[in-house]
C-alpha cells in the first residue's frame, strides 16, 4: 500500500527549488489543465498524461541536456525520469493536489548495464477515493506501457525481486537529497548516466 512519509499533506503542496511552481509557465500550463478538466481526478490524470506523453525521456529523444526543476524540464521540452516527475509534482502541487516522489531500485539494463540504480517517479493523492497512488511519467515506448490507473498500478517498470531490485511504496515530500546530489556534480546527461543514483538518503540506502 501506498504511504506518506509524513503526516503533514501540507508538506505536499509546497513549493520549492525544485518543485518550482511559483514559475509562470507552470502554473499557465496547469491552469489550462484543469480548465479543461471534468473533476479533480480528471485533472490529475490530464496532468499526468500531459506530462508522459509531451516531454520524451532525454535518453530516448537523444538529448544530452541535464535538467532537473520542474521549470527547466518545462522550458527544454524532455527530461529523464527523476525532472519528469518534478514537473508533475509542481503542476498538481499548485493547483491544491498533494503530490510526492516515490523510487524504485531497478537493474538499468539486464543485457548491456546489470547494476541496481534508482528511477524516479510520482505519488499523488487523489480525495475523491481517499488514497495515494503512483503514477510513472516516464515516456512510454515499446517496451514500456504505463498509464494512469486508481485500482490496479500500471508503472513503467514491474519489480523483480528475484534481482534484489526494490519497489519502495512511500511517497516522500521532496526529492532525496543524494539524487539531487548527483546531478548537482554532473553537467551532462551523459556524464550522469555514468554517474545514476545508486543510493537513497532517505532510506539509509547508503
């Protein structure tokens, strides 16, 4: 089950360095979201739709450009996973929805990369059901199908635990302060994937 790191949902809803939503495209782009949107749950899921679907992984579009905040992602047009998820943390945050980041601990690549690292992702709650969920607005392609889903999780990514990897059900308030740390020490994307979060401060992953 899905759980808060802290009882206090207003530590959702803050701004931040990160979760930069006092930006002015942010909360444009949010308005025009939830204009368009039915209810609240709907607003979520046009949020996260937007989010997954316009701004292309920066792997998978070739872009070696490091972003992080939610604005920089906004303004490049793609990020990878962890900036993804800032932008739709900022773009819920300001328009009252709690929102999070959650981490799964996953082998990069079974073939050509078989080391642990860490993808980032959402938990957002959603008061018409009274509950958190994850949603992952990673890029969908081929081998990756996720969608918004209430009942049953439809993630980018299935856990093996057969491979030591790690589903961590948490919703957290901030990004972890060690994956920040990582980009904060590379200027590329290249150079960060040489360099992926290994290791979570919050979890004593470390």
């Amino acid at each position: 089950m899905v759980e808060p790191y802290v009882d206090d949902i207003d530590r959702y809803l803050e701004a931040s360095k990160i979760i930069d939503y006092n930006n002015d495209n942010i909360r444009r782009v949010a308005d025009g979201l939830y204009d368009k949107s039915a209810s609240e749950t709907d607003f979520v899921r046009n949020a996260y739709e937007y989010v997954r679907d316009e701004f292309p992984h920066s792997a998978d579009a070739g872009k070696d450009e490091l972003l992080c905040t939610a604005s920089e992602v906004l303004a490049a047009g793609h990020g990878i996973c962890f900036a993804k998820s800032h932008l739709l943390a900022a773009i819920l945050r300001y328009k009252g929805i709690p929102a999070g980041l959650c981490y799964q601990k996953l082998i990069l690549d079974d073939e050509t990369a078989p080391y642990l690292i860490y993808h980032g992702l959402n938990g957002v709650y959603l008061s018409e059901f009274d509950r958190w969920i994850r949603l992952d607005a990673r890029e969908n392609r081929a081998d990756v199908n996720a969608q918004f889903s209430v009942e049953e999780e439809k993630l980018a990514f299935s856990v093996r635990e057969e491979y030591n990897e790690i589903d961590i059900e948490t919703v957290f308030s901030e990004p972890d302060k060690e994956i920040i740390k990582v980009f904060e020490r590379c200027g590329t994307r290249t150079e960060l994937w040489a360099n992926l979060p290994s290791r979570l401060a919050y979890t004593g992953d470390l």
